[in-house]
C-alpha cells in the first residue's frame, strides 16, 4: 500500500507542477500581447498626431504611367502603339 502511495504522490506532484508550467506560459503569452498591442497603440497614435499635424491639402494623384495610344482601326497586322516606347504588332490573321 504504501508504494501505491508514493507512486499517486509522485502522479499528483507531476501533474501539479505540469499545470503551474502552463499557466506560467500561457501568463507570459498574454503578458508579451499586451505589451505589443500598447506598443501599437502608442505607435498609431503617435503616427496619427503627426498626420493631423501635417499639411492640410489632399495629396495629389500620381501621374499616369501610360497615356493612351490611338484608336486600333489599323489594318489587321499592322503595328499599333499603346504608347511611344511599347509597340507591338498583332499576330498574323489565322487561316480560314
């Protein structure tokens, strides 16, 4: 009887200590999430005083990449530019 006991001390003292490992992890998880989500908080709100602080105009748009080219009313297989620097001819017409 008294190896029985021994072996449900030794069972219940594992289980124990297995459980304070995990909440001491689980502890330290939600701790280092706090800590980021105040760091973020910080960090948008410090970034969003900066942009109300900052010039009152709207920003402008880009300018465009592209502009576009003519019309295709080409005939079929003659070179069409959708811009200066891109020309491309259309392929052959398929035989019928």
């Amino acid at each position: 009887m008294t190896a029985l006991k021994v072996i449900v001390a030794a069972v219940t003292t594992a289980v124990f200590f297995t459980v304070a490992a995990a909440m001491a992890v689980v502890s330290l998880l939600a701790t280092h999430l706090v800590a980021v989500s105040v760091v973020a908080l910080l960090l948008a709100l410090i970034i969003g005083y900066g942009r109300r602080r900052g010039p009152s105009a709207p920003p402008l748009a880009p300018p465009a990449l592209m502009t576009p080219g003519p019309a295709a009313t080409m005939p079929y297989g003659m070179p069409y530019t959708a811009s200066a620097r891109h020309a491309r001819a259309l392929p052959p017409r398929p035989a019928q």
